[in-house]
C-alpha cells in the first residue's frame, strides 16, 4: 500500500511495480469512491482529490484529470 499525495490532496492504493510504464510515472485508475479518512486522505485510490478542478483553457474547458503531478510513500505493513 502506498499514499499518493500532492499539494491537494492525498489517497492511499495498492501499488504493483512494473517495468510497462516509464521509471518515475504512477498510473492510478478513475472509479473509485470518495471515502476520506479524518485527515482528508481519501481511503479508495479516488485520483479527484489529486487533479484540478478546472478546465485546460476558456476555450477548450478540456479535463486535466489524466495528469498531475504526485509524490507517494510506502504505508508501513502492520
């Protein structure tokens, strides 16, 4: 289990390293349901809570929720 995690948000999500994406890149799926812990941190793998809630120009109003930039961290086993 990892916390992914940025300036707007955070969610945890099971993580599986893998050589099929580039070094440096997490791919998190859409569909989960916010569930957040007390602390905000979304329990589900929601991506929402990670992404801008805007449009990529007045012109466009294109979604930018297939990228953002995140840290994440390794959740200790208990």
């Amino acid at each position: 289990m990892i916390r992914i995690f940025n300036d707007r948000g955070a969610c945890l999500a099971r993580a599986n390293v893998s050589t099929d994406i580039l070094q440096g890149v997490v791919s998190l799926s859409t569909g989960a349901w916010h569930d957040p812990q007390s602390d905000g941190t979304d329990r589900q793998g929601n991506p929402n809570v990670l992404t801008r809630d805007l449009g990529t120009s007045r012109l466009g109003q294109g979604s930018t929720a297939h990228t953002t930039l995140v840290e994440f961290s390794r959740i200790a086993d208990d």
